[in-house]
C-alpha cells in the first residue's frame, strides 16, 4: 500500500487527466473549459503541492507498482525528496496558472481556436510533467516525456492559421525528439550495466568510467536540450512566445525545470560517481547560455521572446550551480557539493515563480492592448496598476535585487564559488573564478533588460492608440499574479526555511546537508559560517524598511503645509510627446555595438512611395548560421543520396535486398 503522499501525487495525476477529458466531453461548449477544466488544473497542481510539502517535512520514500505497462515491465512510480521538490515546483505555478486561466481563456472563446484542443493538452501536458517527475523506471519516463513534449507541441502549434506559429512548432517538436533519442540511449547505457530498466537496478550498475562520461554525456545533451542550454537553444525562443500566455508560463516556469530534474536524477542518482570534468563542462556550457540569453534578450523588442531568451540565461545559472556540484562532489568536497546543489534548486524554484509571474504579467497586456512589441507601449501603470504592481516585483526578483528571491538564490551560488580555493587543482581554482565573473556580468545586463522591459512598456506615455485604450485585467488575472508576486517575496525573505526543505535532497544525492546554513536561526542565513558570509532579510532589509515606512506616514499626516501640484519648468521646450521617448531598440544600442560580434544585424533605412523613411533592425542569432543551417544542409543532402534507391526497378530493389540479407548473415555468423 503506497504512503499518503503519494497516493496524494497520484489524485494529482488523475486530476490532471481529468481536467483534459473535461473538454472533449463538453464538445463545443466553451463555458466548460472556463467553469471546470482550467480550476480542475489549478486543483491538480495544489494536490501535487501537498504531496511535495508532504514528502520533504517527512523526508520519507515511498514507492508503488502499477498495474499497467507490458507484462514484463510494469510501470513503477516513487517519491522521494527529489521528487518532491518538483512537485513543488509544479504546484505552485499550475496553482497561479489555474487562478490566472479561467479569464485569460475568455477571449479566445468565439475565436477559430479549438478550445477542445487548449484544455485537453494542457491537462495532458501537466500529467506528462507529473508522471516524469514520478517514474521509477525507464520505460515509464520515456512515455512520460513524450506525452509532455507531443501534448506541448499542440499547445505551441494552437494558433496554427499563422505560419510562424507553425514553423516554432514544427522545430519545437524536432528537437524535442532529438533530445529524447539521446535520452533513450542515455537510459539504454545504464540498463545494459545494471540488467534491468527500473531506477533500482541502473543505481547497483557498475559502468566503466568510459562508459559513465557516455551516459553523462547522452543525458547532458538530451536534458539540456529540452532545458535550452546554448547552443541547442534556437526552439526556446520560437516556441514559447507563441503558444498561450499561461501555457507560456507552464513551459518556461515548469517544463524547463523538468529537464533539470531528469538531469540531476541521471547523473546524481542512477549514474554512480562522478568526475570532474562533468563539472567543468556544466560551468563552460552554463556560462555561455546565460551569456549568450541575457544579451539576446537585452536586444529584444518582442516581450515574450524578451522573456524567452530570459530563460535560457537563468536556465544557464541552474547549470553554473550543477557544474559546481558536481566539481566539489568528484574532488571529496561533499559539503561544498550540497551547497552548490541546494543553490541549484532553490534558483530553480526561483525562475519557476518569477518567471511564471512575468509571463502572466505579459499575457495581461496582451490580453488588454493585443500588443506584444514593446516599442507600442509604455504608460501602462496607470492603466494597469496591479499587472504594474506585480510585474514590477517580477522585475526585481529576476534581477536579484533583495529582498526578493532571485537574490538568495544567486548569492547561494557565489558563496559556492567563492570556496574554489578549496580545490587542490590550481587550473580548477582559476575556472571557478572566471565562471563566477561571467555570472556578475550576467546580473549587471539582467538588470539592465528588466529596467528596459519596466521603464519602456509601464512608465512614460502610450506609444500607439490600442495601448491608450487599455483596460485593467479581470480579478482572476490579479489573483493568479498576485499569488506567484507573494511567492517571490516570501522565498527571498525566509530562505532558511526554504533552505531546510531541500537539505533532504542533497542528503538523498551526496549523503549530507548544509545544516550550518540555519544554525543562527531562522533569522540569520549563513550558507559557510557565521564568520565567513550571513544574510537576513527581515533585519537588514524589511526592518529598516518598515521603519521609514512609518516614519513618512506620520510625518506626511503631521504636517500642516498642504503640496501644491503643478508643472515644472521645462526651459522653455516644447510639451514632450511619445515619439521623443527611448524606444527599446535605442536602449540596448550600446550594448548591441559592444557585442556585435555574437548578433547578425540588418539595420538601415527604408523609404516609403510617400517619401517617408522609416529605420529598420532585424536581428538574428549566428547559431543558425554555425550550427543548424550545415546540419540542415547536410541531413538535407544525404536524404537526396538516399532517395536515388527509389529508382522505381524491381531488380534493383531485389538487388538491396540480397545485400541486406547477406550482410544480416555476416553479421550473425
């Protein structure tokens, strides 16, 4: 009989398949997606928090049998710690996207969308996400995956009378299935050794260092894929601005993680002991993405692909903190290893709720303005005040400002590097360093994207005549926003408390915690010791905080001389107008001549038969260019070789065959 918990994790999984039957018996009634699928989602997701909070208090492990699967392999399923982190992590967002979805699906009701196909995949899409995170052996997590990534692409593909739309789908499912070809072969190494495709039997496997760095490397490329870590990142930005706003929120804040979950399962639990050249390979390939998508993303004009390339960065930082992990863990740091690998999670936690934010936040304006360029907005906050409210609080977690909760996390993972002295190779003690000032760099350009992002689409005047006509978004909308703006505060101000939910997780994976980030209580933070590094957010920050506060609010009812309102005085200048603003193409000019080198740009003047001229910028990223176009080109050659077989002649065909099957004799003889 499985424990609570995870009967809890499995009422969750049925949940979820129960909102996506919802719709298909509805038919064309669209109050039923609205009334019954998208609460059932939300539902789901607080039932999978329940277990997850259950299982981390606990600390306990529990594991079930199904009856289904094939006759020799049923289907097994378990929850521990790990497990429940993500469960977490799922919960939290479906729970906003549930409060968020039920008016945001409003106004695609009447449209030429099929509702049917919105609530029926993203109940399948939270399930694949749930039963991943559940499986307990290889055949169930290879269907789960696909049922996540085939239910995605759909949910991608959804406005699909645009040929964009199309084209961001069809990549999207093209290179989810290439990464999960490598994940396959990643599994089918560790059965081989261990016998068997349960997880119980690939942990007893005992691989050759050889084959150890194959399957690292056969999970690196298919999770990282999916996580879109630089260079394989090309989908990410294509995909996730085009599919639904919440469903948007599910992909970056949720799916992505899911990848970090299968590659920390993979190459922590299943795949034995580690070496240290995995841990230089994640800091390498982590810094680049987060490198390479906080400048794409500082370049953008586009909010949602703003937001997109945004994850690729923080998605780099996760694999910064990993690659630390797993550096101290194969050099006999194991306490530094847990630091490092609590950092990572807890920075996973942090993206899934203020990334999540910030795309709800996007889907507010677009549901309000039907824009998406940032260069048409501006003056939103005071036609939006809450989506203002909380999108602001989502632009400072990101940009790892306390007290929020970006900057826990990130503060976590510079604490981890700065004991590289610790490291008895003097080539590793000089990588950290470098990685650690890639990560710097990366917070500086951060907060200068999110200051554009904020200061061009909320602050100054409306920019086009859609965005003047704004309206506040529903009451659902606030709710959903309002409750992940909550989260983000919370994490950032009692992160010992969150720190002492994920020490059973490095327990689990490297057999210790960081029991010393808490011992001055819940209070003070201090990740090393007391004497090297401490941080308390109530005292340091809200306290004073709170203080000033009240100080303003009696002095302001104190005071007995009343504020007169009036103009300043401009020199004499003419009343400013919209197109005197900084636009966000004009913003990012510095920077994008600074680091040329990394974008393709077309930039210019074009006249119109008016006599007009309008300025144009284009920008591209080169790894099409390095990397998908010769792949392309080559695929696209061999499949011309291959279709010369087809020649249409029986002997020939017979001829083939002949030599296939006197090959298959050599082979077997």
């Amino acid at each position: 009989m499985p424990d609570a918990p995870l009967i809890l994790a499995l009422l969750a999984l049925w949940l979820a398949l129960g909102s996506a039957a919802v719709p298909l018996l509805a038919g064309r009634e669209p109050r039923l997606l609205r009334l019954a699928a998208v609460p059932l989602l939300g539902l789901a997701g607080g039932v999978a928090l329940a277990a997850g909070l259950w299982t981390l208090i606990a600390g306990t492990n529990a594991s079930a049998v199904l009856p289904l699967g094939l006759p020799w392999l049923p289907w097994h399923v378990r929850l521990d710690p790990l497990s429940g982190v993500f469960l977490v992590l799922i919960g939290l967002v479906t729970g906003a996207v549930g409060l968020y979805g039920r008016d945001y699906v409003r106004h695609f009701e009447g449209g030429r969308e099929s509702l049917v196909a919105l609530g029926g995949f993203s109940g399948l899409f939270l399930a694949g996400m749930l039963l991943v995170v559940l499986a307990d052996d290889a055949f169930l997590f290879m269907i789960a995956w696909e049922v996540m990534s085939l239910s995605s692409y759909f949910l991608v593909a959804f406005q699909h009378e645009q040929a964009a739309n199309r084209r961001a789908a069809f990549l999207y499912l093209l290179m989810a299935h290439v990464g999960g070809l490598a994940i396959l072969l990643g599994f089918g190494v560790l059965a081989a050794f261990g016998g068997g495709f349960d997880f119980d039997a690939m942990r007893a496997a005992e691989l050759t260092p050889l084959w150890a760095g194959v399957a690292f490397a056969l999970a690196f490329l298919g999770f990282g894929m999916k996580a879109g870590l630089a260079p394989l990142h090309a989908w990410l930005p294509e995909a996730h601005p085009v599919a639904p706003s919440h469903i948007s929120a599910l992909m970056s804040g949720v799916m992505l993680k899911v990848a970090v979950y299968g590659f920390i399962r993979t190459v922590l639990d299943l795949n034995g002991e580690v070496h240290w050249s995995w841990g230089v390979t994640l800091i390498a390939v982590g810094g680049l993405s987060a490198l390479v998508g906080v400048l794409f993303a500082l370049v953008q004009t586009d909010l949602k692909r703003l937001l997109a390339y945004s994850s690729v960065e923080n998605l780099g930082i996760v694999f910064i903190a990993l690659g630390l992990a797993l550096l101290f863990q194969s050099t006999g740091h194991p306490n530094l290893a847990a630091l490092a690998l609590v950092a990572a999670l807890y920075h996973a936690l942090n993206h899934a709720l203020f990334k999540s934010l910030l795309f709800l936040g996007a889907g507010a304006i677009l549901h309000s303005t039907h824009e998406r360029d940032l260069d048409q907005m501006g003056g939103l906050l005071r036609r939006m005040p809450w989506t203002g409210s909380f999108f602001l609080i989502g632009c400072l977690s990101i940009s790892a400002l306390p007290p929020f909760n970006g900057f826990v996390s990130e503060w976590l993972i510079f604490q981890s590097a700065l004991q590289a002295w610790n490291l008895d190779s003097g080539v590793l003690r000089s990588l950290v360093p470098i990685a650690s000032a890639v990560l710097a760099l990366t917070g500086a350009l951060v907060a200068a994207t999110f200051v554009k992002v904020y200061g061009i689409a909320f602050l100054g005047q409306a920019r086009s005549r859609h965005v003047r006509r704004a309206r506040p978004s529903p009451k659902g909308m606030w709710a959903g926003q309002g409750l992940l703006a909550g989260l983000c505060v919370l994490f950032g101000v009692l992160p010992t408390q969150i720190l002492g939910l994920l020490d059973p997780v490095a327990d689990q994976l490297l057999g210790t915690g960081v029991p010393q980030a808490g011992a001055n209580g819940w209070l003070w933070l201090t990740p090393i010791s007391a004497e090297t590094a401490s941080y308390s957010a109530p005292l340091t920050i809200l306290l004073p905080a709170l203080i000033a506060g009240t100080a303003l609010w009696w002095f302001k009812r104190r005071a007995s001389w009343r504020v007169r309102r009036c103009d300043p005085w401009d020199c004499g200048f003419a009343a400013p107008t919209p197109r005197m603003q900084y636009s966000a193409a004009s913003f990012a000019q510095p920077i994008r001549r600074v680091f040329a080198l990394l974008f393709l740009i077309d930039e210019g003047r074009d006249q119109g038969a008016d006599g007009s001229v309008r300025y144009r910028l284009r920008i591209a990223d080169r790894a099409w260019g390095w990397l998908y176009v010769p792949v392309a080109r080559a695929v696209d050659s061999s499949a011309r070789r291959v279709a010369r077989l087809q020649s249409g002649s029986v002997r020939v065909y017979l001829g083939w065959t002949l030599v296939t099957l006197l090959v298959l004799l050599w082979v077997i003889s």
